[in-house]
C-alpha cells in the first residue's frame, strides 16, 4: 500500500502592497493602487503553489505598506504568533509591500520566537502588470516556509529567486524586480521554483550579536498587553553636511524618548548635532548610533557618554530595537 504523503502546512498571511495592486494606466508598472487584492486572489495567481503545501489564507489589512503603522505591527505579530502555536501550522508566508518590507521583517525577527519559518515576500508589479512577479514570489516564498532547512532561521524574506535574514535585508533599489540585497554579510540561500538552497548554516535567530554580522539570535520581546499607544516615541536623525542641532531641540520639545542618528561614513556625526544632544542624553534620552551608508558596522569604540552603537543594522531598523528596549525596559 503506498503511504500518503504529507504535506507541509503553510498559513499565508496578507497585508497588502503591490503584490496585491492593481494598475490604474495598462502597460504601466508604477501606475497602480496597492493593496487591492486579498489572500484568495494572491494564492490563485500562483498556480501548483498547492503541491508545495497545504496552505491556509487570510488577509490582516490591504494596505500600501508606506502607511505601515505600530498597530499593524502589533497585530501582525499577535496573529503570526498564534499561528506558529498551532501544531497544524508548520510555517506563515506574510505578504507584503516592498517599501517597509524589511522594517516589518526586523520587527517580526525580534517579537516572535518560534524556531518555525516566517518568511515576508511581495512584488516590485502589480498583480495585473503585463510581467508580474507576484506570483513567483509568493510561491517561492511558500517552499522556503515548507522547507525543513527553514527551521530555526529566524524570521526570512524570499524575493527574486534569493532568501536574505531579516537583519541584514534592505530594499536597495526603487524600481528593478530583484530589489532586495544583504549587503557585505550575503544572502542566506536562493530559490528556484520549488528547490530550496541555504548557502550559510543557521544562526539560531537570523541576526547577530553586532545586530546582523555574528551568530547570536535576537533578543526577543513579549508583546503581550502593549498597544501602539504604549510604544515610545522614537525618530531618525540623518547627519549631513551643514546639519543644525535644532531638530534635536524641535523633537525634545515634542516630547522624544529615543534618537537614532543615521551618521555619515562609520557613524561619524555632525558636531551641532553631538552638542545638541548633551544635554537631553544627561537628561536620559535614549541615543543609538547606526550609519547611513548601508555597509559596514558601527563600531562600539569611541561612543560619546550615553550612546550605543546599532552594529550593523541600518537606522530604520535600529530605529525599532531602540524603540522596543524602551518599550521593555531594556
């Protein structure tokens, strides 16, 4: 008697973004309405997806992901959470627009603990462009999920045929379909169809100790009973040539608890800024440090009194481990 096969059990969670757009002018690829579509129609689009596993759909929001909001988040990470607790489940593919993809993928990196895969895919096309890449997208994303090589990586983003850990992936180009880049680190593996191929052996989380280059797993944070309400208000600073120290003045002013700066070259910051920011650090407003170049690490050494270093993370995602160690008393 031939055994029955079992297949992975995959739960597709949508948020919206292009994947799911549609386009206002034919022919146009940057002409369209994101976040139209819902998980039914992005499973549809993506024929055989259903040999690579047993999926389950649901749509969270449809919603360009330029408006992510803290709330979303939230409720991203409650949802994808139950999910993984489930024993039916084995792994959740999370939709999603390009433009705060890896901001999404950090967040979810240090707020769900599950050695169970959780891998964020969308499109840089919208769902009836005349060559989508949707489709391909969402159904790779479905067999890195399904793959057992996934287990115990952290939270991952399948995009273009390449599989990138959620520290080290940045969007890094607006318009070309292979968007997505690991910076010097390197991608973690790469899909072709349903073959999947992990080219560096696991690091327990899909981060590091310096924030994406070591081995260490993330901290990971119970988000249980906070709101968005609840979490710190926390900006970026970019320093540049002829910078002024009055944003800094304008957002302690406007009540901020937490600044990142987004420093030049390996996180050298303008001098108005650094003295702009004496005072209010003695006072204890939270500083991190990352760089604005988009390689390399900050390094720890040589820090102004009060200051921590972001490692390798870039300012958007420093932005969120700022505000989460805020939010958690770290």
């Amino acid at each position: 008697m031939t055994p029955t096969l079992v297949h992975p059990r995959i739960a597709i969670v949508a948020t919206g973004g292009t994947i799911a757009g549609l386009t206002v002018t034919a022919g146009s690829t940057t002409d369209y309405r994101a976040g139209v579509l819902g998980a039914d129609s992005l499973v549809a689009s993506a024929p055989g997806i259903d040999e690579l596993a047993d999926i389950r759909v649901e749509s969270l929001a449809q919603l360009d992901s330029k408006d992510m909001s803290h709330a979303l988040w939230l409720a991203l990470t409650a949802r994808v959470a139950d999910l993984l607790a489930r024993p039916e489940i084995d792994g959740v593919v999370v939709t999603h627009g390009t433009d705060t993809l890896e901001e999404t993928a950090w967040w979810l990196a240090l707020t769900v603990a599950s050695p169970k895969p959780v891998v964020l895919t969308g499109a840089m096309r919208a769902a009836d462009a005349l060559s989508p890449d949707g489709p391909l997208n969402l159904y790779e994303a479905v067999a890195v999920a399904a793959s057992p090589a996934a287990r115990g990586r952290g939270v991952l983003v399948a995009f273009a045929g390449r599989i990138h850990a959620a520290a080290r992936v940045a969007k890094v180009s607006a318009s070309a379909v292979d968007a997505f880049g690991s910076g010097d680190a390197g991608i973690e593996g790469v899909v072709r169809g349903a073959t999947v191929e992990f080219v560096r052996a696991a690091e327990g989380g899909g981060a590091g100790d310096d924030a994406g280059v070591g081995s260490a797993a993330p901290r990971h944070y119970d988000m249980h009973g906070l709101t968005a309400d609840a979490l710190p208000y926390v900006e970026i600073v970019t320093s540049h040539a002829g910078a002024s120290g009055a944003v800094i003045s304008a957002l302690v002013a406007a009540g901020v608890e937490g600044v990142v700066i987004a420093g030049t070259g390996n996180g050298s910051v303008h001098g108005e800024i650094e003295a702009a920011l004496a005072g209010p650090v003695a006072d204890g407003l939270r500083v991190m440090l990352a760089s604005r170049i988009g390689g390399g690490a900050v390094l720890r050494n040589g820090l102004p009194p009060g200051w921590t270093s972001a490692g390798a993370l870039s300012a958007v995602k420093a932005r969120i481990s700022l505000m989460l160690e805020i939010a958690c008393g770290d």
